[in-house]
C-alpha cells in the first residue's frame, strides 16, 4: 500500500508541474506555404468593422497572408492586456492600440518593431509621425481616420430654433438658453460611462493651445499646471457651469454614451461633446445620424480664435516578437495607403480625415466629417493634449465627473488633476517631476 | 516515567511509547509525497506571488522594468486624495452589509425554520440570489435603479414618490450599492442561521414553555443566545467581505460619481488599471494589513465570547 501511495503521489505531481508548464504553445507553422498572422484589435464596433474591412481587402491583395483578428476589451482594461501580452513575449503579430500618451507606456523600444525609415511608411503623413513615435523613432501607421473631440449637435433644432453654429462660450450659452425654453435637454452628459465627461476639458485644447502658445511643452515639464493656468482651467469652469444652470439631461449620473447618442440622433437632446467616432456605427440603425448630426469645436472665450481639437488616429503597431516581420510589414503598408483607405470607406462611414497622402473623404462622408474637414482645411485645428505631450492623468474621468456633478468645485478638481498629473509623471519616471 | 520504565523492545515493530517520546511530532498521516502536489500549488500560486507583491511594492514597476524606490510607493499611497473617503466608505460598507445580514439573516432564519407549509420552496428562493454572478446582479440592479426607466423608480411612482438617480447621485450611490449587496448576501447568512437554530436542542424550547414563557422569550433567551456561533459566523464573513467589497461597487458605479463611493479596493485597481503596478500593489499589502488588522482582533474578540456562550 505504501508503494502505491507513492507511486500515485508522484504521478499527480508530475500532472500538476505538467499542467502548470504546458500553458505557452506556441501557433503550429502552417504547411501549405502561408503564413497566419494574428491582429489583436479593440472590441467597439467601429473597430472592430474597420479592421475586418482593411484585413479582408489585405487577403483579397496578398493571398498567400491570412490575417486572423482577435478582439479584446478596450479602456483601461485593455491597455492592461495589451501591457501584460507585450511584457510576457506573448502578443499578437499585428496590434491595434491608441497614439499619443498612451503609447509612452507601452516602452515601445523595446517590444516594438521599429519602423523608421521603412518603405511602409511611404504615404504617411509626416505630421502624423511624431504621436506613433518615441525617442525620434516610428513605430506605427495611422489606423483608420482622425476624429474630432467637440460637441456634436443636432442640425434639425438648430434649424427649427433659427440658431447659428456658436464661436464663443457666450453664444454657446445663449443658444443652451433658447433650446431649454423651447423643451429640448440643451447638453447631454452621460457620466456612468466616466470617460465621456473629459470631453469638456480634454476637447478644449484648441483654445488652450490658442491663448498659451507654449503651455504643451511647459505642461510637460513639470512648470505649466492646469489650476494655474485660467485657459486651461476654462474646460473645469464650463463643466461646473452647465451644472449649476441645470441645463443638463435628467438622469445624467447614470446616462451611459449609446443613450447618450440615441437622445442626441433623435433630437431629445441638441449638445453632446463627444467624439465624432461615435456617430458612424449608428448610420446602420439610425440613418438620419449621418445627415442630421454636425460638429463643432468647443467654443473659447475669444470668437476670433475659434477651432477644433483632433484626435489622431490610433496606430497599428508590430510586435517584436513576430516570427513574420515581412508579412507584418506588408500588411501595415497597405494599411498605410489609399486602396485600404476605399475598402475602409465602403463598410464604414469615415468620422474624420484619413492621415494618409491620396486618401480622401467620399462624397458622402457623415455630415459631421465634413464639418470637421472644413475646421481642418481653415488651419483652424490642434491635436488633443494627449498627442503633443505624454501626461495624462488617468483620474481626470472621475474629476470631471465631480466637478460636472456639482460636487468638486473647478478651481478644485483642477488642482486635483494637477496632482494626478504628477502621480503619472512620476510613475513614467519624466524628468523634471 | 522514564524510557527504561516502558519494558524490554521483544522484537519489531512500533515500540509502545512511541507517540510520547518524540513529543509533539506526530506521524505524519500519510508520506510526505502524497503532500507533494498540493505543496507545489500552495508555494507556486500562493507563496511565490505573495512574496513577490511585497518585493513589487517598493518598487516602480511598468511590467517591462522595475526600479526600486523604497517605501515611495506607501507615501505616495497615504496622500492619494480620496483615500480616505476610501476608508470610510470601506467601513461604513462593511458594518452596513453586515449588520443588515445578521438581523435579516436571524429574522430570516427563524422563520425558515418554523413549521412553513412552502419552507423547502422558500428557503430556495431565499438563498438563490447567492448562486448568480455578482456581476450579473450588479448589471441587473443598474438597469432596475434608473432614474427614468427603472422599475424601482416606476414602482414608487406609483404611489407617488419621485425616486432619485440611485446610483447616478452622490448621496444615495453607496447606500444603494450596500442594500444590494445585503440583498445578495442575506441567503448565505439565513442557511448559516437555519444551521444555527436546528442545531439548538428542543429541551430548551420545551423547557421555557414548562416555565410558562412566551415566543418572545424562547426566540430572546434560547435562540437569540444559542445561535451565536452562526452570528459570529455571519459576522465574520460578512465584515470581511465588506472590507475587501469591489465587484459589486465596480459593476454599479465604478466608484462613482466622481470618487463618492470608491473604496479601498476600486481606488487599487483604479491605480492598477492606469498602470501604476508598484503603486497598487503598495495599496494590496496596506489592504491585506488593514484587514489582518481588524479580523484578527474581531476574530479573536468573538471566539472569547463563543467559548463563554
């Protein structure tokens, strides 16, 4: 009995460590002479179609590369993943992530391909570059369109209210007036779904960067702050403001984005600031929200100054543990170029101009693309904070749904998110914080 | 007694004495590699990380590289601004849920053990919520809790009460978070106190009856007082699961709105999720100290007082 006890005993540890080491199989190499390439990409429906339709378009092109997508969630939750699969050598050959500050974490040196210089980078737009790029080297090709981070509005009460599109806060204001009198929610806020309350702030970066020229790279450096700074403070201020004067939907704590959307297509509500991203998806269901639904800049204080703040479009990026770099690099060329630009358009309404060369809107662009293509073609545009410095605050959703709220004063939550602002700085290890 | 006093070995065999002579080394149950496989688990998924948490803790961690920063990560920790809205919304959540638990358990549990004709059928409802996801709960309960388009708010509307933005307003997201987690909870609390009052003997009923005693003194002196190991139970339970609350909270309102109802653990993985590792992680080892802190005391408090019931 006592041998069998043994011999039982070391049969189960030998499954356990068994168990516990076969967990990292690598794919099996295909034997037909092609190669698979894995494209990891975010869950949300824009996404996900613009990827099918570029990996579709790509395989039609190259037969002999098949381009297999999978999705993962997106948010915080999905930079986690996405930094947990880079760090253990375990990410997908191609993958979709955002540009900008987000990048900055992910150490793209080392778990990147780096691209600098590459041929695939032939039709990018060299203004592009810098928000795919760390330390002067590139990394990524844009992925899909631009967006525009404003407010969204609906065309039909302005049309019914005789309202003009505004250049300032105060007609912005005034205009909130005249849709309250007439029963229409004038500003829709959704704060269950956080991040959509750092629109205010994140989205007036075009009058930041309007009045204090240099405040992207003094931010940066630590000697910039947002509580300091009374442009920069405005996005707090107006938060506070369309609070106070109870000008936003009923329910707004617990309002999510898609109903968010919904009020705003059916013209239950004539504000919402939002990406113009937001819009294409609900072309399918909802048609008149490709014609009915425009953009405009966040106003600023000065009319004179008036634009638009851009978010650029994300990157797809090479892992560097690929075992097919070549293939991988052929695919980002063609993502990179104006034929993927075409497949892209026929399955999904671009929300915004395309950051290749020879890559145009279609005639029949959303409404709300071609009002931002109009700010853009003025000159009157800026990229987000996030594109042109690698601060962001990962606490700012909360703050400003506090201070939206009512229940953290703007001078206040701003001097919060300067705080937050410095937590990431010293956690990125920026020098001069 | 000494060895010699034990009599001569007369051949093979375990000697009679053994078990004393080698003092409080008993014989192990079984050899020492039946405990292999578990042992591996135990060191491989529990010991290596914990070990491994607290090395992290004192450093700045990006998954990529580590860099050692000493106890910067605990400073940086305490002067998180909303911590200690964190703490208090932490305890009050932890002594809400359970103090609700033990009345509503005990209540529940006395009720389910009388002579009900559908006792079976409701001890079954009662318990079932425990059996569903909390997060299924959670997304259930925000949709029942709308302000506009909620049952909740439809129902009191009906008798004319204009129910507020549950989890969209700052004053009630908690208390609404806590009351479902009562809701889910209370189950798991009524069966240890059904478990609790079966196991009281029926002399005891019987002899406060003999002594001409009403209901409210049976459930006062015999139920109240010999169902105390269940209570302590619930207690202990409940509490700590309060302190370590973070499913439900996050389902319903990811702390919100803005940082009102955030506790310990959604301000960790806040800090996890926008990738501050070393931060968090510094957060984990001050939460498992807090509750060691107050469990061990609580624990030990309540154990004192079974042993005198």
């Amino acid at each position: 009995m006592k041998t069998s006890h043994r011999t039982l005993g070391a049969a189960l540890a030998v499954l356990a460590m068994t168990a516990l080491t076969s967990c990292g199989s690598g794919p099996e190499p295909a034997s037909d002479g092609t190669v698979t390439l894995s494209f990891l990409v975010d869950n949300s429906q824009a996404t996900v179609d613009t990827a099918k339709a570029l990996a579709d378009a790509f395989m039609r092109a190259d037969p002999t590369i098949k381009i297999e997508t999978e999705t993962r969630p997106g948010g915080s939750e999905g930079d986690n993943i996405v930094k947990t699969r880079l760090s253990t050598g375990d990410m997908a050959d191609v993958f979709w992530y955002n540009s900008g500050s987000l990048l900055q974490a992910l150490n793209p040196a080392q778990s990147m391909l780096d691209l600098t210089g590459d041929p695939v980078l032939a039709n990018v737009q060299e203004s592009f570059l810098p928000v795919v790029s760390q330390d002067g080297k590139v990394y990524g090709v844009p992925a899909g369109t631009a967006m525009g981070g404003g407010i969204l509005y609906n065309r039909k009460v302005y049309d019914k209210l005789g309202l003009r599109v505004p250049k300032s806060w105060a007609e912005f204001m005034a205009n909130n007036d005249k849709i309250k009198a007439s029963g229409v929610t004038p500003v829709i806020a959704t704060f269950k779904d956080t991040w959509s309350s750092q629109l205010f702030v994140l989205g007036d970066y075009y009058n930041v960067q309007a009045a204090v020229p240099a405040f992207a790279q003094d931010y940066t450096a630590n000697k910039a702050k947002f509580a300091a700074t009374p442009a920069a403070m405005a996005g707090f201020e107006h938060l506070a403001e369309l609070h106070a004067k109870g000008l936003l939907n009923e329910g707004f704590g617990s309002a999510t984005v898609d109903q968010g959307m919904k009020m705003l297509v059916e013209g239950k509500g004539a504000h919402y600031a939002m990406l113009s991203a937001q819009l294409p998806p609900l072309v399918d269901t909802m048609p008149q929200a490709a014609t009915d639904i425009g953009f405009f800049g966040i106003p600023g204080a000065d009319p004179a100054t008036n634009g638009a703040t851009i978010w650029e479009p994300p990157g797809i990026y090479v892992a560097k543990t690929t075992e097919h770099a070549e293939a991988a690099k052929k695919f980002l060329a063609f993502v990179a170029s104006p034929p993927a630009a075409d497949a892209v358009n026929k399955v999904v309404a671009p929300p915004g101009p395309y950051r290749i060369d020879g890559a145009e809107l279609p005639g029949d662009a959303i409404q709300a693309a071609k009002d931002l293509q109009a700010y853009i073609d003025a000159g009157d545009s800026a990229p987000a904070l996030e594109f042109v410095s690698p601060v962001k605050g990962p606490s700012l959703e909360q703050i400003t749904v506090a201070v939206g709220s009512g229940l953290t004063k703007p001078a206040e939550g701003a001097a919060q998110y300067d705080k937050d602002v410095e937590k990431q700085a010293k956690q990125l290890g920026l020098a001069g914080w | 007694m000494t060895r010699q006093d034990a009599g001569p070995r007369t051949g093979p065999g375990l000697p009679t004495g053994h078990a004393r002579a080698t003092g409080a080394r008993r014989r192990a149950a079984y050899p020492y590699a039946f405990y292999l496989p578990a042992g591996i688990v135990y060191v491989v998924i529990f010991l290596v990380p914990t070990v491994m948490a607290f090395y992290f803790s004192l450093t700045r961690w990006t998954l990529f590289d580590s860099e050692f920063v000493g106890l910067q990560n605990f400073r940086d920790f305490f002067a998180e601004q909303n911590l200690s809205i964190g703490f208090a919304n932490t305890f009050v959540y932890a002594v809400l849920t359970s103090g609700l638990k033990v009345v509503l358990g005990l209540l529940l549990g006395v009720l389910l053990t009388s002579k009900l004709r559908l006792r079976g059928f409701l001890r079954s409802v009662v318990f079932f919520p425990v059996l569903v996801s909390t997060v299924a709960v959670g997304i259930t309960f925000s949709v029942l809790l709308r302000p506009d388009t909620g049952l909740v708010n439809k129902t009191l509307a009906l008798v004319g009460i204009d129910g507020p933005d549950w989890l969209g307003d700052a004053t009630t997201a908690l208390l609404s978070v806590a009351l479902v987690d009562v809701w889910k909870g209370v189950g798991l609390a009524t069966v240890i106190y059904i478990a609790g009052i079966l196991s009281i003997p029926q002399e005891y009923h019987q002899a406060v009856a003999v002594d001409g005693g009403s209901a409210w003194h049976r459930f006062r002196h015999v139920t109240l007082p010999l169902s105390w190991p269940a209570t302590y139970s619930v207690i202990i339970l409940s509490f700590i699961g309060g302190l370590r609350s973070f499913d439900l909270i996050w389902t319903m309102t990811r702390g919100g709105p803005g940082f009102t109802s955030d506790t310990i653990a959604s301000i960790i993985y806040k800090q996890y999720q926008a990738g501050f590792y070393g931060l968090s992680t510094a957060g984990n080892v001050i939460l498992f100290v807090v509750v060691t802190a107050i469990a061990v005391p609580l624990t030990w408090f309540l154990g004192k007082r079974q042993v005198a019931a």
